[in-house]
C-alpha cells in the first residue's frame, strides 16, 4: 500500500525466502546476524541453504565466490561496513576480478546504524566499490523496489553490491520491473533537476512539493541503480534544467553525485551542486538528528535548493 512504512531488512529477507523456493541456487550467508538480515525465515525452511558463518565477514566472500563457481547464487548480508570496507581485498579480487556471481547486501547502511558512529557507519561504499570493475551497485528507494531488485540482482549473472537501511521507509511505488541501470523519471520541471537514490528519495518527494508550491519547477530523479548510472537519463535531464542537484546519505566525495560530475563534466553551461555527508567521522546520535545535522532532512533539502536555484 502506497505510503505504508515497512522494515526494508524484512521486506528484503522475504524477498530472498520467496526467489529461494523455486530457484534451488540460492544460498545464504550470514555472520552472526542472520536474523537482523531478515534471514529469519530462510533459517528455518531452508536449513541445508543456509550458512552461518560467524564474524568473519572476509572469509565469506572467499567461500561464497567458492560456491559461485559450482553453480551457486550465494546471498551474503551483513552491516554495511563490514561487507565492503573490511573485506575489499576479497571483494576486488575473489569477486571483482573473477568476475563470481556473489550477491552482496550491505543492511543498516549510512547514518542509519546513528548510535554505534563511525565503525558501523557506511558513507564510503558507493565510492569504494564501484571501483571494482563491473560491480553493479544498487540502492533501492522503498520496499516495493527492494523486493523487485532482488529478483532483478538474482536473476544477473555477476557480482551485485545493494545496500539498505534500517528504519522503515514508506511504499513510494506501485510494483513494476526492475531493470538494473534504469532510473526512474519522478517528476517532471524546467528549472532544477534533483537526482536521488536509496531511503533519501522519500525526502526529495516531499521536498519538491514544498518547492513546487514556493514556485520552482522541480524535475526528480530516482536511481535505484548507482552504477552503472542511466546516463541518457541524467544528461537529457541536465540538458533541459542546466541545474542538477544530488542528495546522498554517503560522502560527498566519491559517491553517487560524483558520478554523476563525472558524466556532465562536459556538457556545457550545466552547474552540479552535491548534497551529502562530508569527509569526516560522522557523530552519534537518534538516526533523524543525524539527518537534520548533515541537512539531509526535509528542511535541509529545501533550503539547499533555493540557494542553488538563487545562486547558480
């Protein structure tokens, strides 16, 4: 139901648990957090499928991309962080380089993990993994697309990054196919485009109402796929507005606004202005205090889009 708040770990669990019945590849792993991974179902009616692995989240990747090679889809979701930035040397080179088809979730993802600081944090993995070669990333933006990006990441072959959060997110969408690299066209205006991904899109709808009645023509863009972006998407949009504006929960540096830099730098008399998190050891705190601190909250998207649309 549209604008109904669900657990995006539960809704992604079960998305798993229902592909699993009948497709016999798919396996799990977990480290030592299966349950919170929403994995609690497939436990328990898939117990020869199922591996629980410990905290050892480097050594998983070795043996999911030793599964991978025996015709296995291995699923293997823990808290961001530790599925990207502590096992990378594994990611780039038993996953990336051979290319294994390894499905990697990465849960409570950004600020959402707010209490635990910067160790559970996860603001840099957009940057540092797509620097593996053909690692698709995805972030989808509300339940009705993680469930859809699971079946879409499970049915390509190859390595596949999704992250997810923690807190409930509403039903933004009404069900339709997923296709990686395709982003969604929200919302159509004339003076700003706004590209989102992930949880923070829910804010960015709501934003562009609040722009919307204060007079400015808005066009929205969501990317579920971080990479690789839909590049005919985003310049035709550039083209139209001259002014993109990218709102993340990660650094601002290296992530998705930096992609999508890259792929404007030469389109001419288009300004790219970057909301995110900056380069720093984010603070601790409720989850939407952090949001509001780092002005990634309604108010903060607002306000940062007025001055872009007065300045630029």
């Amino acid at each position: 139901m549209i604008g109904e708040k669900l657990d995006p770990r539960k809704v992604f669990g079960q998305a798993v648990t229902d592909l699993a019945a009948t497709n016999q590849s798919i396996v799990v792993f977990s480290a030592d957090s299966g349950k919170s991974s929403g994995f609690g179902e497939f436990a328990k009616a898939y117990v020869d499928r199922y591996f629980e692995c410990g905290i050892m989240e480097q050594g998983i990747i070795g043996m999911a991309s030793g599964m991978a090679t025996i015709g296995k889809i291995p699923v293997f979701c823990a808290i961001a962080p530790f599925v990207t930035a502590r096992p990378y040397e594994m990611f780039r080179n038993d996953l990336g380089y051979m290319h294994q088809n390894v499905k990697v979730v990465g849960r409570n993802c950004g600020l959402t993990y707010s209490d635990l600081g910067a160790t559970h944090q996860s603001l840099d993995d957009f940057g540092i993994i797509r620097l593996i070669p053909d690692v698709v990333i995805l972030a989808p933006q509300d339940p009705t697309e993680i469930k859809m990006a699971v079946k879409a990441m499970i049915d390509y072959t190859g390595p596949v990054y999704m992250r997810i959060g923690n807190p409930k997110i509403p039903v933004l969408f009404e069900e339709t196919p997923f296709e990686i690299g395709k982003g969604r066209l929200i919302q159509d205006g004339d003076e700003l485009t706004i590209i989102s991904t992930g949880s923070m899109t829910a804010t960015v709808i709501e934003a562009a109402k609040i722009l919307e009645k204060n007079g400015y023509s808005v066009r929205v863009i969501g990317l579920p796929t971080v990479y690789p972006l839909d590049q005919e998407l985003i310049r035709s949009s550039a083209k139209k507005t001259k002014r993109v504006m990218t709102i993340e929960e990660h650094y601002t540096d290296g992530g998705m606004g930096t992609m999508v830099c890259e792929l404007l730098c030469n389109m001419k008399n288009v300004t790219v202005n970057r909301i995110g998190i900056p380069k720093v050891y984010a603070t601790t705190g409720e989850y939407d205090e952090l949001l509001s601190y780092y002005h990634l909250d309604l108010d903060g998207i607002v306000q940062s889009a007025i001055r872009f649309l007065l300045e630029a």
